[in-house]
C-alpha cells in the first residue's frame, strides 16, 4: 500500500507544480567565465589573499594556514560535511601526518590560472585552479597539461566520466575571504 501511495504522492506534487517557462533558458555556468594567469588582474584584496596562502604554504608549517583562518574570522568550507576543525581535517586529508602534501597541494593550486565565477556581477568568486569550472569533457591538449599538474591520468579520466572536476579547488571572495579548499562534486 505505501509503495502506492509514494507514487501517488509524487504525481500528485508534480502535477501541482508550475510547469517550466518555455522560453527560459537553463543556466549556463561557463557563459560567464573568464580565465586568466593575470595575476595583477586580481582585486587587491584576492591578490593579497592569495599571496597570504601561498606564504603560509612555503612555511611548512599547516598550522600557519590556522592563523589566516583566525584572522579572517571564520574558516573556510574544507569539506562539504563542515567539519568542526578545518585545519586538523585539512591534516587527516594529508598522505603525511604533518600536512605537507595539502600545503604542495594548495599551492600548486594557487600556482595554476585562475577562473573568475560572475564576472561583471557584485560578487564574483575566484577559483582555483580553473579547470575546477572549466567543461573537463572538452580540454583542450595545453588544458590536459594544467590537469595533469595535479592529477593523474587515471584521475582525469575518472572525471571527464563523471562530466567535472572533483579534485581540490579553491575559492576565494572579490572580499579577500577564503570561502574554500575542497575536493568532491
């Protein structure tokens, strides 16, 4: 009976609801991308974000990504479960206890051409690398290179069947705050 009325329940919920517009147009996250290597293009408060990391990672020390996050106020999204401690997670994440390969990680990220998310709009994001918003099914050769600076073949191919990238990437707000460094769809 339960099975039943599920089914029941569902035709009736999309029945009721409105039927799309015939003349919209689905989103499109890559109309209004734009990519860039410029560094000095950035906003100053991302540069200066971007170069804080990049420091932090040269220190060897992970626990020097903790003072970014104090100082900024909040930490960013480092999984998409929010665990409670984002530095100690980002340390559990690292193929060695002290968290050395994240910080190799995070900064052969932030080495990589950027992409800048709502560009032209009030608050863009910037990711990197922009391959993490980039149509991963249709790279071009000089793209594959950028990609395989940090993955695999086996691990880009993975995600051209999947249809995106699902490796680490990182966010940063026109502000300047770290919004991000996750891996996952």
């Amino acid at each position: 009976m339960r099975p039943v009325f599920a089914v029941f329940a569902f035709a009736t919920l999309a029945l009721a609801l409105p039927a799309p517009a015939q003349d919209e147009t689905p989103y499109d996250l890559y109309a209004d991308l734009v990519v860039s290597a410029d560094i000095a293009a950035l906003p100053e408060e991302v540069r200066t974000k971007r170069e804080q990391l990049i420091e932090a990672t040269r220190s060897g020390d992970i626990d020097s990504l903790g003072a970014i996050m104090t100082a900024q106020g909040t930490a960013p999204n480092v999984s998409f479960g929010r665990p409670d401690d984002a530095l100690a997670y980002l340390k559990e994440q690292s193929a060695d206890p002290d968290g050395l390969q994240m910080l190799a990680l995070l900064r052969n990220i932030l080495e990589m051409p950027y992409a800048v998310l709502g560009a032209g709009s009030d608050s863009p994001s910037y990711v990197w690398p922009y391959l993490a918003v980039t149509d991963i099914t249709t790279l071009a050769p000089e793209q594959i290179v950028d990609a395989y600076r940090l993955v695999t073949p086996k691990e880009l191919e993975d995600m051209h069947a999947f249809g995106g990238w699902f490796w680490w990437r990182v966010y940063i707000g026109a502000d300047g705050e770290w919004q991000a460094f996750v891996a996952g769809d």
